[in-house]
C-alpha cells in the first residue's frame, strides 16, 4: 500500500471521515483512470463536487456510509436517499460496465456497488478483505493508497450495526476532493 501509484497519471481522491461527528480520519485513493477512465471519472467528479444535480454542485460531500459489514466492505455514495436506494451518475442515471480487468484480490479496493449489470451510478464499496466472488459483477476502480487511510476504512468497518447492516452511529464522509 504505502502510497505507490499503479500509475502516477492516475488522480488521487480523499474523504475525511466523522463518526457521530467526531473526526476520525482522512481514507485517500487512487483512481484506476489507466484501466476504467469513465468508472473513474465518474468518482473522481462526485468526490469534487463538479458534478451539478439541478443546478447545483452533488456528489459524495456529506454522504453517509449506510452499510458496514464486518470482514467483508464498507458501503456509501447514495448522496440522493441515504441508505442505499438512490442512483445517479454523472452520464445520467445509471452507466454500464465499463471492464472486470481488475480483480477483488485483497482489502481497500475501491468498487461499484450495481443492482445488476450495467446499473453503476454514484454508490461505491471499499473492500475489507479480498472478495472474488464478486469478480465479473463489479467493477474494481481504485485502492486506498496508504495505512493511514485503510486505519480509517478499519474503524468504520468495526462499528457497531444493526441486523440490517446499518451502522448505529452516523458515518459521514465530511469533505472529500483531489489531491
């Protein structure tokens, strides 16, 4: 991990995190554009706030994570309902699948969360662990770059939810953009 770029043309995003609004850290990321140009587009302008949703800035600034389950990810991006049933992209409201050259082979893969094929929208998963059963159903589009950063994926991954997967405390992507 420790900050290696896969390619240093790729852009590097951040979310700063509070717990019950209590800041616990910064998760940075690289952007796999190398690979996924469109998937990481995408992110990269809802994490800057570029993307505008009637008129004004929309992305990830103030998103919740609202699904959190032990050993395998953490959940977010449904900056439009809160708890996972909102959609959108910055291609319209749902873009394909752009390739699975890149595989859920460890933690701190960044990911589309879908509903199906070609449904990729706004939510997002990062990995806690590796994951190849959802190879060839989503599409793997950046890591978390440094320890620091998967420390902060590990905290929210170990809060305490609900049967439904909900964590208990709220879990908010306070501000996010490239670096």
């Amino acid at each position: 991990m420790a900050g290696v770029l896969r390619a240093k043309s790729n852009p590097v995003v951040f979310f700063d995190i509070t717990i019950d609004n209590h800041k616990i850290g910064r998760i940075k990321m690289e952007l796999f554009a190398d690979v996924v140009p469109k998937t990481a587009e995408n992110f990269r302008q809802l994490c800057t706030g570029e993307f505008k949703r009637f008129g004004k800035p929309a992305g990830f600034k103030n998103c919740i994570f609202h699904r959190v389950i032990k050993d395998f990810m953490i959940q977010g991006g449904d900056f439009i309902m809160g708890d996972g049933t909102g959609s959108t992209s910055i291609y319209g409201d749902k873009f394909e699948d752009e390739n699975f050259e890149l595989k859920h082979n460890s933690a701190g893969l960044l990911s589309m969360a879908n509903s199906g094929a070609n449904t990729n929208g706004c939510q997002f998963f990062l990995t806690t662990t590796e994951c190849s059963w959802l190879d060839n159903k989503h599409v793997v589009f950046g890591k978390v770059i440094d320890n620091d950063s998967m420390i902060t994926v590990r905290k929210i991954e170990n809060i305490p939810t609900d049967k439904f997967d909900k964590p208990r405390m709220e879990v908010k992507i306070e501000e996010c953009g490239e670096l």
